[in-house]
C-alpha cells in the first residue's frame, strides 16, 4: 500500500511540476527530490543548490501514517528542533505550499527525533524578478546539488506542452496499472 501511495505521489508530483504554468507557480520544487521528505534524501543538500522565488511552491511528498510537517516561527526553533508551537502543521502527505512572500520559511518534522536528524528545511525566498545570487559551495554534497538540473519553470514546461501531454498519458497508464 505504501509502495501505491509513493508511486500515485510522484506521478502527481511529477504531472505538477511539467504543467508548471497550469498552476500558475514559476517553479515547483519537490523538497528532497526523488526521494521526498525523507531522511536518506538530503533535504539540506538538495536544498544548497536552489534559489526560490516568490511564486515558486514548495511540494511535500512523504507518509501522512509516519510524519506530518510543521512551519516554524525562528531560525532558533528550526536550529533546535523545538516543534511544540509551530505557525502551521501539514498532514496531507502531499502539501503544496507557495511561496508568497520574501524572506525566512522553517520547516521541521514533527517528530523532535527527525528533525535532529536533518528532516527540516530553511528557504530563503527572493522577489520574483532578483537575480540569483552567487553560491559558494561548502561540502561536496552541495556541489552535487548546484550541479543538479532545477525543476522546469513555467516557461520552459509551456514549450513542451506536447511533451508534458505525453508524459501525463503514460504516467496515468501506469498508475492505472498500479491498481
């Protein structure tokens, strides 16, 4: 069942991310890539390499029956892990979150112990229109995760809204197939 709900997640996610401009976000980013919200994927170094923007959306992939997601007020709380009182709590499983507004966003898991071992993630936001600022790598994951290709904005997706067309008709088949 698990192994369903995983594979009907990264479709959709997948369907999200090359229909972009339908949504009207102008970049998706699935938070831990491949793997979703999940320890072993590396949010903190999937994340290095990004820049988000107002109008971009954050989407979360992970097991609604194991973890929920929750926004925190401060870096102080993010840096601690003190989930007592966040601003927000996601618990879909599968959360879009947009990116409205500049400045500051923390999010955790609410399971103390996962968060302390790297299941949370800070994002800056930028304006819409701000130049990407130049990135200085630290470890040899964030070099990885610079040189990783970014989710295709909205622009780029309704370029090949043939391709999309015929990637969201397999994709179906093959959830269609699952069940």
């Amino acid at each position: 069942m698990a192994a369903r709900v995983a594979a009907v997640s990264a479709a959709v996610l997948v369907l999200i991310s090359l229909n972009a401009g339908w949504v009207g976000a102008q970049v998706h980013h699935v938070v831990g890539g491949d793997r979703g919200w999940d320890p072993s994927s590396g949010v903190g170094s999937w994340s290095a390499g990004r820049v988000f923007r107002v109008g971009d959306k954050l989407w979360f992939a992970y097991s609604a029956a194991q973890e929920s997601i929750v926004e925190l007020t401060s870096r102080a709380e993010y840096e601690s892990c003190d989930v007592r009182n966040p601003i927000r709590m996601y618990t879909d499983g599968l959360d879009g979150i947009p990116l409205e507004d500049r400045g500051a966003r923390y999010f955790a898991s609410s399971r103390e112990e996962s968060c302390k071992l790297g299941l949370k993630l800070h994002v800056e936001v930028q304006p819409s229109g701000a130049p990407d600022a130049t990135k200085v790598a630290t470890s040899e994951a964030a070099v990885l995760a610079a040189d990783a290709p970014a989710t295709p904005s909205a622009a780029s997706a309704g370029r090949g809204g043939w391709l999309a067309a015929v990637v969201a008709a397999g994709l179906g088949l093959f959830v269609v197939g699952l069940f």
